[in-house]
C-alpha cells in the first residue's frame, strides 16, 4: 500500500506542476459542457490523461471512473477503482488561478480505501486512507474538534442555498457564517483541517469519493441529504460535517 | 509620501508577523459585538492599538477611524486621517485562521490617498495610491480586463443573497459563480487582481476604505447600491466592480 501511496503523490504532483506552468502560456482552451458554467478545459483533459496513463501503467487491470473523457460511469466497482477528478473547480482554476484541487480516491471491491486532495496553488495535500491516517503534506493530523453547527462555518452550494432546498438557509442561520468557495476539494480540506462545521453541495462521485475517503478515516460524517450511503453514481446532495454539527442538519433538513 | 508608504508598509509587516506567532500560543480571547456571529479577539484590539501607536508616533496631528475601541466614528474628515482595520475577516481568523486582511487608507481632507491591503496567510499584500499605481508585494499591477457580469465570478453578502435585497440573486445568476468568503479584503484583492468581476456587501467604512482607494486607482467602480458616493461614516450596501459589470449592476439592481 506504501508504494501505491507514493506513486500517486508524485504522480498529482507532476500532474500541479504542469498546470502551475499553463499560467506562463497562453494556450488555456475553455469549452463549456451541460451549460455556460460548466467549464472544462484542455487541461482537465490533459490531467486526467496523463493521470490515466499512469495508472494504466502501475495497474493495467484497474479501472477508472472520472469526470472528463467519457469515463464518467462504471458499470461496475468491482476491483481496484480510480476515481479522478483532474481540476475540481474549474471555474476557479480559469478565472481565479488558484482555489482548485487535482483528486484521487482508490476503492477496492466498493471499499474506498486511500483518498488525495490537493491544493495546487496553495500546495496543502490531504492524503491518507483506511488504516493508515491522514496526513497534511508530511504531517499526520488529528480528527478536528466535535464542534456543532452553531461553532463553525458551513460550506454551501449557491443554488440550493438562492431555492433554500432542505432548508439550507436555516443551517447557513446556525452555524457561525457561510461559504462558498466553488471547490468541493476546498471544502473537504476545510472540514478535515477543522476551518469548517460542514459542506452541503451537490456532488458528482469524483468530487467527493477523495476527499470522503480521508473525512472517514477521521471519524466525520458523510452521506446523502436524507442520510443514505452516498451511491458512487448519480450526481447526489452531499453532506459531509462533524458527528455533531452531521446531527444538527440532519433535524433541520426535516 | 514614499516615505510614508514605506513606514505604513512595515508596520502592517509587523503586525502580520504578531498575528502568524500568535497561532502557535493558546491565548486568543473571543468576545462578540452586536451579535454571536459579530467576533473580536485581543489580537484586533492589540493590532489597532499597535497600528494606532505608530500612527501617532509618525504624525501626531492626524485623525483615526478603526473599528475597535470606540474609535468608529469620526466628527470631520479634515487633515489627515487613517483608516483602520486591524483584522477584517475576524470570523475567518477565528475560525480558519487564514482568509483574513490587516487594511490601512490614509485620507487627506476627505480624499483617499494611500490603501494597504494585506492578507496576511497567502503573503499577498496590495498596496499604492492615487497617481503612484497599485503594487501586488514588490510588482505594479495593471488594471484587469474589463469583463461584464457575466463573464467573471461576483462575491456577495449571504445576507443579502437569501433575502434577495436588491436583486442580487439575478446577479448571482447573470455571473458565472458565486462566492462567499467573509472578508471584505479578500474580495477587493481579487478584484483587482481580475479575479472577480464584482463585490456586493454590507460594509463599514474601514471595510472598503483601504481597498477603495486602490479600486479608483486602477479605474475600477466603487458606491453604494444606489450609485451614490459612499459616505465614509454609516454602514452602507458597497458596490465595487469592473466598470462594464458596474453597469450590468446598476442596471439588474432596479
């Protein structure tokens, strides 16, 4: 497991040094994908290649289930997965230059076993997995304090928090202020470093298989909005919090 | 007046450097204001009264405006007079301990002269003043592209996204994202450095001073909603923008 660790960390470092030097250049090709927000660019497209690759590479039997490049469905979770998500928050990566994440999560048999989350610009990498810990950069860290809702900020989605759907509104009205930073890597950083209460988004699996397997190394909560195992599919409502700001939302969500 | 940017600079340093060490001890001291959500700490009223000091060692005739300490409110705004923020974004220093800015103006009767804007965890510091540029640490910044609204990210005040106060849902829907992130600084440093299109908030006067004077040195738009002067002394719904999502503003907000 130790070799497969640090394979993937060189591998997504490598990956943060190309995108770090497309800054030099001017060659940034932006498409947009299900509507005018929803960007993708030529480097999510070289990421998750040349992440593929590597992969292909260590594990030709693995597969791969990642948001670029027609590979967004497995039939199924048999074996060893890669999940990838080459640019989390692309719109941050093209309009902000920073406040993106490259992710990886590794599952075996269903099971997500290693999970990294790394913030290129910022260069804090949350790595780590079942058994093993969590680590930020070199340092392991310890679960985050069990504060309520009412003691941290919460993370929310823009659109589920303009429709107050599940009643978010009442949950940004709890908790000490509201978020939104446009990067799910962002928010699950914040919730495994303790700079959060929670995160309510709606996510695609490669958003938060990662960061999901490193918050349940640590002993927080995840789940779908109405506390169901999240289904590594469909794109779900996405909780992730402390244990006890994880039971405040699930009151207020009714 | 290089002079006196040059001491303004190094005492803002300073004081940055007295909050980074302040993480490693256990002393911080939280009391709330006008409300639970409303923060401040011994390390903003020692920062004010560290920046206050100096201040009056440089020049004792001027005049302080801050927002601690019962120094909120000012009779006239003749002669020379600074501007204070020690840290804007106290939630965030709280609680995430980044995402927070140590903000200084200096006026000269009524006019904005000189701004500093430090955020002190990303070591981004702007800084300048009207007719000597704006300065990103040691660099001049040009102004950024004139993007609309719909072409670059807006940073609103969740308050007045969930009550839908002067349409600013439609503007969040015109945008291509929305951001929330507490800190007034934080958001006027993005819009200067063009990664943000617009900032609609509530604000105090040591909230836009700083990063006001900055805004109409490198031609961007700053009022209030209603397209008037802001007024220095009451909080007031802020505006600031890039000229063409300026008029994008004015026009969605009725």
């Amino acid at each position: 497991m130790e070799v497969m660790v640090n394979e993937i960390k060189s591998w997504i470092y490598d990956a943060g040094e190309v995108i770090k030097k497309s800054f030099q250049t001017d060659d940034l090709v932006i498409d947009t994908k299900s509507g005018r927000t929803d960007l993708v660019t030529n480097l999510d497209k070289a990421t998750q290649k040349f992440l593929t690759q590597r992969i292909m590479a260590f594990d030709p039997d693995a597969k791969i289930l990642g948001e670029e490049d027609g590979k967004d469905r497995l039939e199924a979770f048999s074996g060893r997965v890669f999940i990838i998500d080459p640019i989390d928050g692309t719109m941050n990566f093209v309009l902000e230059q920073e406040n993106f994440c490259i992710m990886v999560a590794v599952y075996e048999d269903g099971i997500g076993k290693l999970g990294f989350v790394y913030n290129v610009m910022k260069n804090e990498f949350l790595w780590g997995g079942r058994g093993i810990g969590v680590y930020c950069n070199d340092e392991k860290i310890e679960p985050p304090k069990d504060i309520s809702l009412s003691e941290g900020l919460i993370g929310l989605n823009h659109v589920m928090y303009q429709k107050d759907s599940w009643h978010v509104q009442k949950m940004g009205e709890m908790a000490l202020g509201v978020r939104m930073t446009g990067c799910a890597g962002y928010e699950l950083i914040g919730l495994l470093m303790g700079r959060r209460a929670a995160y309510v988004s709606r996510l695609a699996p490669w958003d938060y298989a990662p960061g999901g397997v490193l918050i349940e190394e640590l002993g927080l909560r995840m789940s779908n909005i109405e506390g169901h195992k999240l289904n590594l599919v469909d794109r779900e409502l996405f909780v992730a919090a402390t244990p006890k700001a994880y039971e405040n939302i699930m009151e207020i969500k009714g």
